[in-house]
DNA sequence: GCAAAAGTGTTAGGTGTACACCCATGA
DNA sequence: TCATGGGTGTACACCTAACACTTTTGC
C-alpha cells in the first residue's frame, strides 16, 4: 500500500498561530521578533513545524502554550496557505490557526523568554513573508464568528461585567454601541449568568459580575435559536 | 538557510475537492469509485499529490480539470486536515476545497474513464476514511456562503431564469420558498440584468433569462451594501 | 454634594413574511 | 379553451435603531 505513495513529494508543513487578547478597550496579538536567521530581527507570528506523528491541532497546541503558558485555548483554523514561493529558501505550506485567549492567564515571563510583544490588532506593522495577510484573513473570520457564535466570551475573564463585554465588541467591529440595545439583545438571548459580585474597579458603584452558561446556550442552540450579535 | 529546515519531518499534502454541480433541481456531488488499491472499489472523493512545485490552488485545479474537463471553476478551501491516522498506511495532510460548476459544462466522457458519478448530496452513502467529514463540512460552508454571497450563480449556466435560480436556492437551503418574496429580494439587490430571451423548456409562457451583473454588484459592495439570500 | 460610571423603556421606521390572483402560450 | 408554469402587490408582525434620565457610591 505504501507503495502507492512513494512516487508522491513531501513537503515540510508547519503551523502559524495568531493569539489574540483583549486588554484596555483593545484587541491585541502576540507577535515575536526572530531571534536567529533567517529574517533575524524581524517581527513574525509564532510558528511550528507538523511532526510526523503529531495532528495539526496538537502542533497548534504546543505551540501555543510554549508562547503563552496556557492549555485548552479556544482555537479555529483559518486555512491553510501553499504558494510555492511563501516562504524563503524552502517550500513550506503552512496552516493557520487563532486563539482566543484570556490575558489574564498569559504567563509574562514568556513574554522576555520569546522576544515576544502584544500589539494592538491596529497598529501591527510589516511582518514577515504572509504574515500580514494571515492576519488579515484571521480578523475576517473571526469577526464573522464572534458575531454568530458566543465565542467572544474567551477573550475575558471567566467573570466579567456588561461594560466589559460591549466594549470587547466595540474594539472587535470598530464601532461604537448603544448601551441599552446592547443589554437588551445580550439579555434576550439567555446565555449569561448573572453574579451577585461586583467589580468596582472601573467605578464608585460597581458593576455586576456575569459568567457565560454554556448549558443554557447549548440548550437554546436545539431548537433552532439563531444568534447574532451586532 | 536551509539548514534551518533540515531536521523537520517532511509529510505528504494531498488535495480533495467535492465538486458540486446542479441539476433537477438537485445538488450533486462528483463520486468516484476507485479503481486500485487501496480501498478499490469504493467512493471517495477526487484527489491528488501536491508536487514540490505546485501551490495548493495549482494541484486543485489540475484534478478539477482531470476530473470534469474545466477550467477556471468557482472555488474555496474548506479547511486542512491533518489527524495522524485519518488516512491509512501514511501519514497526508490533506487539503480540502469545493468547487461549483455549471453541470452543462462537464466532460461526460470523464465520466467513464474515472468510474464516476453525480450522486445527490443528500443520498451519497458511506465514503473512504474521512471524506464523508469533508463533504459535511462542506455543505455547511457552502450554504453559509451562498447566503451571504452572490455564488450560487456558478451552479448555473451564464443565462438563467428566476423559476430556476429559486429552485437553486430551494435545493441548497432544503425549504420551499415563496415566490413573490424571493423575486424581491433579488431585485432589491439590483445584481442581475434582464435578458429579451425567454426559456420556454418548462413552460409554454416562458420565463425571461438574466445574468449576473458582476460589475454592478461590485460596484454595490463599494458603498458598505451587505448581502443576504433567505 | 458631586463626579463618574452603571443601569433602565419607549417609539418610529424598516424589514421579513404570509398570502391569491391574473397572464401568456402551446397543444 | 384549457392546463401549465410565469409573473405581480399588499398588510401585518416583528425587529432594529435612536434616544435621556436616574441610581449608586467613593471621595
């Protein structure tokens, strides 16, 4: 059987990972400056190459908690890019994945160790090869899905506030929102938790703590419930 | 340079495409029955070997073309996957994408020669390792993105009647539709350009032919314009 | 007592959906 | 002339978007 394949080219594949958090009303990614050749110096998302015995989701995994420190991040692929020339010197197809992640769970010391820094999404200059346009092609489909999936609940603490999660939205679709529509669709779709806490950190009065209930949400996803935010 | 490189696992990259095709009023899918080993004789989906020297649209438009005798088809990558054990003997990485094509273009001498055939998608049975995924995968995607993008029209030949482009619709979203809210939505859209010509093959009336206008929609999408089918 | 953020309802306009009849033509 | 599919308009329900004031509390 294995004879079939041997007239077959194999190819190095690797992984590229856009981590994403949320810190002060902004969207940031973890990017890295190289520190060997090539392209020594430049800034670049963190990558892995796919091990022969090793799936694409455990090499994304890996390679996320070697950046970040953390485990079990929410994660989605966003494709997988083969130009013959993309990356230099060698042919390397590389599949691309984001994370979601909560900041407060990043270890920091990671952040010396890798050369590593957050950018605001905003502000990422020129990276290197396709990079760029990985990014690009992430904040698409990311968009997309956090307004038809409640998957922007990873980007926050396990507890948050309402003003905490619009403004998560806002810096997500770069657009400012009304306050009371907010709540009231969040509230209508009866998939947060509300918490007798509140976190008085952002004002005098304080504002109550929410948990997302993922029960209640896959409950309501049976019959039929269409979700949206924005 | 390469250096860098040399102590990485090389891996197998393969392509499949699930070639969607429409006819009676159905979504079809391009099967094959194979022809060697391994697994001779049962359906799988059309596939190839990413060569060194080919980017991942290059190998897929090469077994399109192999397979149905097109070129130039509507195409989008569904996703890679890469599971240690999801094919058996050796380790590939496969690449999936589906292509939608005019089924009056096909080559149906292809048909013979690769032992294929067009099977509606809702009665294709079981397929070699995890092709069945793929096709799952496929037809959620497919759907999402015909909702919200004018692609369907790929399915169609260039002229076309509205009765035909609603049964389109009514085959890919599995629901009858009515007609005078379908017709207003499309011509809200103001994307299609009316024909003098009449397809009189399904009635003695006839129904009027149009064709996509590429320019005006594109010119529409400039000014912030969002699209919804159903 | 005041500054600063949290919290709360209503209305108007627009969009989606349900629904029934006439038209054109070939046989 | 009749059977068959093509083509057309309206009314109601629902959802979205705009909008301003009161509450709480630490200082």
């Amino acid at each position: 059987m294995t004879q079939f394949y041997l007239q077959e080219d194999k190819l190095y594949i690797s992984v590229d990972c856009i981590i994403l958090g949320f810190k002060e009303n902004a969207i940031n990614v973890l990017i890295i400056k190289r520190k060997f050749e090539p392209l020594k110096g430049e800034r670049s998302l963190m990558g892995g190459f796919v091990r022969m015995n090793e799936s694409l989701d455990e090499t994304v995994s890996r390679v996320i908690s070697e950046y970040t420190g953390i485990e079990g991040v929410y994660l989605e692929q966003v494709g997988a890019y083969g130009d013959v020339g993309r990356d230099i010197g060698e042919r390397v197809v590389s599949v691309v994945y984001y994370a979601l992640i909560d900041m407060e769970l990043f270890d920091e010391k990671l952040e010396k160790k890798h050369n590593a820094e957050w950018i605001n999404i905003h502000n990422v200059g020129k990276l290197i090869l396709d990079h760029n346009r990985f990014l690009d092609d992430t904040l698409k489909l990311m968009k997309r899905r956090t307004a038809t999936r409640p998957v922007g609940f990873n980007l926050l603490p396990e507890k948050f506030t309402l003003p905490q999660l619009q403004s998560l939205y806002e810096a997500i679709y770069q657009k400012s929102m009304d306050k009371r529509n907010f709540r009231k669709k969040i509230f209508e779709m009866d998939i947060l938790e509300k918490l007798d806490e509140k976190d008085k950190s952002a004002s005098k009065r304080g504002a109550y703590y929410y948990k997302f209930n993922k029960e209640k949400y896959d409950h309501r996803l049976e019959d039929g419930f269409y979700f949206s935010f924005i």
